[in-house]
C-alpha cells in the first residue's frame, strides 16, 4: 500500500499572499473608480479631451499645450485627445499628476498663479463630442487647489 504524501502546511502561503493582494486591489477599484489592478479592468472605456490653461494672478487664461516634457507612454495618455480603458478615476489621477508637475517644475514667469486642466470625457463612447443632449463629463483639475486672492 502506498502511503499518501502528506501536504506541508506552508505550501499555503503563496495562495494566503496572493488572495490577500488581489482583495485590497479590488476594493481601491471599487472605491476610487479607478481600475487599474483591480477587478474592474477594462470594464468602462473612457474617451476624453484635454485643455491646459496657465493661470495668471489677474485671471488670465494662457492656453498650454503639452511639449517635450511628454513623451512615450506618458505623452499617449495625457494628449489632447484619447481613451483609456482604465476609467475617470485612473484618468484625474494621470491629470491630477501632470498638473502638478508643470506648476511645480514648468512654471514660465513668477506672475503665474496656478496650472488649469480641463477634462471633457464620456464613459463607454467612442468620442468627446459635447454637444445637444450627449453632453461630455467635465472635470476640473487646477493645481494648486486652494488659492487665496
């Protein structure tokens, strides 16, 4: 008679780690609506159109478009048009990123205030049209966020 191998106690652990990695994931999706890593990739395709605008402390809006600080991977997500299959979330996070980086890193003269980003998107459509009654999503994303006048 054969006897059965018996299982080692610790071959669980790879399994442990990899359901306790993948729930924490799922749940950050779910709340943040941003699907990257989580349990809803590519459930939503989001198209958008992107506006910058420096902001000056009179309230002028100077119109930016991105240069040679994009590139590769960076420069096909952050263009003035595209889509993603990751949702809004993982969309704000990217512009949110980038405002950031031009106020702090790019900024052309000490006058300027602040680094606008004007977000048109349309969940599961093939484009940003914004007009009669499909109406684009906007978001407004400015950086630095609380400006005192």
């Amino acid at each position: 008679m054969e006897e059965k191998q018996k299982m080692k106690w610790w071959w669980n652990i790879p399994i442990i780690l990899l359901i306790g990695i993948l729930v924490p994931l799922g749940v950050r999706s779910v709340v943040t609506d941003d699907n990257r890593y989580g349990w809803g990739t590519f459930s939503k395709q989001v198209a958008f159109r992107v506006k910058y605008y420096w902001i000056n402390e009179n309230g002028e809006e100077t119109r930016y478009k991105p240069g040679k600080e994009l590139s590769g991977k960076v420069r096909k997500k952050l263009k003035k048009r595209g889509s993603t299959r990751y949702s809004d979330g993982a969309l704000k996070s990217w512009i949110n990123n980038y405002a950031r980086f031009m106020y702090m890193n790019n900024k052309p003269r000490d006058e300027i205030k602040s680094f606008r980003a004007e977000v048109f998107y349309k969940i599961n459509s093939r484009s940003v049209k914004g007009r009669g009654r499909d109406k684009a999503d906007v978001i407004v994303i400015e950086y630095p966020e609380n400006i005192k006048d």
